[in-house]
C-alpha cells in the first residue's frame, strides 16, 4: 500500500482533515509529521483527535499516534462504510470541522449515512453551523452531493453542549463547476445569536451592523438559546446574491465589546462586498477538496489565503490534479484541473 509523507507545518488542523478525507476517498496511507507545529499548542488538540477518531470509524483505518498533543500521526485506510455513525468532540471543540471530515469518503459510498455530531456548533477559527447549512452545503449541492444538517441545540466555547444531526446521501458523480459570478446582490440579513447573555448585547452588534452596512430593521434579527447551558454569541451576517451565499459569522468574546465584534463582523463582509469575487475566503479553500474529485472546476476569490495554498499542495499530493491560481481583476481565479 503507498505510503504518503507529509509535513504538517505548513498550516493548521485543516491539513491533517484533508489528509484523512482524501486517504478515505483514495485508499491511501499517509504519515503527518510536526502537525500544527508552529500553533500556540502543538499536536493535536480534542477536535483534531475526534476527526481522526471519525475517520477511522467510518473507513475501518489503522491508526498510530492517536493521542492528545501528538505531533506525528500515521493513518492506513480500510473500505469506508455508510451507516449511522455518532461522534463527540468532548469538549466545544468544532464539531462541524469533525463532519467536513467525514463527508466526502461518506458521499461516495452506496448508501446513506446519518450523523451525531455533538461539541462546538458556533466556534471561532471553525465554520460556523450556519455557514454549513447556507453557504457550504447548498454550493457541494451544486456538484450534486446531496446532504443536510440540522442544529438541535447549538453549542458555544467554552461550554460546548451542541447537538447536531447531519444525513449524507450518495453522489456516485461530481459536477464539474465554475464558480465565477455570484450575481446581483439580493439581500443582506443580520442574525444575533444569543446564549445565557442579555439582549441589550445583540442589539448592540446588529445597530452597529445596521450602520456600517446601511440595513433597514426589517433585516435585523435576534435569536435566544432555551435553556442555556453556557454563555455565548455569534453575529450571522448572510449575503445573498443571485447565484451565491456567504455567511460572515462574528464571535462574542470576554473583553471584547458588542460594538467592536459587528465592526470586525462588517469590515469582513464589506471587503467581499467591494470584491468581485464569487467565494468568500473560508469557502474557498474548502472548493478545493470536492473540484479536485470532480476532476476539475473553477472559482474566483478576492485573496489566496495560506490555507487555501496548503491545502492545494497537500490534494495534489494524493490526487492527479493540479491546482493554479491567477490575477483576475482586484482578485483572483482558481483552476483545479485533471
């Protein structure tokens, strides 16, 4: 069986999940040495280890180095099986990163799976549950991968608590796309969502969103967690154009005030806005993954992340697609090509 060498230093989490996912999808083993190396905390962290876990679950792997804060990790795949499978992160940890790394191997299976997911639904440096629903899963849609997730109980750092379930159909073949125009501007809707923390906070951000993105009060909206099981908020921001939805998605944090989450949550949004790009920076690099299975695709993005150039040079290494990127404009346009 081959054997892939690889070198997690280059970017974070994101490496080793793409990793798995395409190990799964191609029945090819792999070695991650120095994982997340240059992070704050090395190694992997409780999400990182339940993605791994989920991994090898659902493709029957044989698995080394599966250990909290272990900086190298060696993966061998078996036939991956559809089922109903659940899976905890412990702790908040990003339980949506766990279901972005199951998906792809489970949607080439033959039959349905259904998932448990429970940790964080709504974490800083992880896409949101929202995110999933309105941006990433309607766009793998489009390649004809069929899927859904549905928030029973959303789940905020540091309590975690969210519960999710996620059905994944088959998609025996992929679409291959071109995500170049995203289409008149339709709306833009403006959510605070609130766990265990008074109202007054969500009015703050959504009347200093309503300022700095000229929103009428029909686009402002507030929703409370009942019952709460710890504080929290996220500030959804859903930018709909003809052909395309962003979510933005801002994060309550101690210390940080409610007018200056919405300012950050507006300069994010206003920056794609003033962009001609079709894709937002975190759907991005995520593009990558489903285009390079489907053998080929395109899109046009405002800025090429160092996530999005990693995980480009780790899918060629286990896929026979190159990945280019070229000056468009104010921004640029992806070519994956078989």
């Amino acid at each position: 069986m081959d054997m892939i060498e690889l070198d997690g230093a280059a970017g974070g989490g994101q490496l080793l999940r793409t990793a798995l996912s395409l190990s799964l999808c191609t029945g090819t083993s792999f070695t991650m040495t120095r994982i997340r190396a240059q992070r704050s905390k090395p190694g992997l962290m409780r999400q990182h280890l339940t993605a791994v876990n989920a991994a090898a679950k659902v493709g029957n792997a044989f698995v080394e180095g599966a250990v909290l804060g272990a900086t190298t990790l060696r993966f061998m795949p078996g036939p991956v099986t559809a089922g109903d499978y659940a899976f905890a992160t412990g702790s908040a940890g990003s339980a949506m990163l766990v279901l972005q790394t199951v998906l792809p191997p489970l949607w080439r299976c033959d039959r349905p799976s259904r998932l448990r997911l429970e940790g964080g639904t709504h974490n800083p440096l992880a896409p949101s549950a929202d995110f999933l629903v309105d941006t990433y899963l309607p766009s793998l849609r489009r390649f004809g991968i069929a899927a859904t997730l549905e928030v029973e109980r959303p789940g905020f750092f540091p309590a975690g608590g969210g519960i999710a379930h996620a059905v994944v159909q088959p998609a025996p073949t992929l679409a291959q796309l071109d995500f170049g125009e995203r289409g008149d501007l339709q709306s833009i809707e403006a959510t605070a969502l609130l766990s265990g923390l008074a109202a007054g906070i969500g009015t703050r951000e959504l009347e200093t969103l309503a300022r700095a993105l000229k929103l009428p009060a029909s686009a402002l909206h507030q929703r409370q967690v009942r019952p709460s099981i710890g504080p929290g908020n996220a500030l959804l921001l859903h930018v709909r154009h003809a052909q395309h939805v962003e979510v933005f998605t801002g994060h309550g944090e101690r210390g940080l005030s409610a007018e200056k989450v919405a300012e950050r949550l507006a300069a994010e949004a206003r920056a794609y806005l003033d962009s001609p790009a079709c894709v937002g920076e975190h759907l991005s690099d995520q593009l990558l993954l489903p285009m390079a299975l489907a053998g080929g695709g395109t899109f046009t993005t405002a800025a090429i992340s160092d996530h999005l150039s990693s995980n480009a040079r780790l899918i060629e290494k286990f896929l026979p697609v190159e990945i280019d990127w070229v000056a468009a404009g104010d921004g640029w346009r992806v070519t994956v090509a078989g």
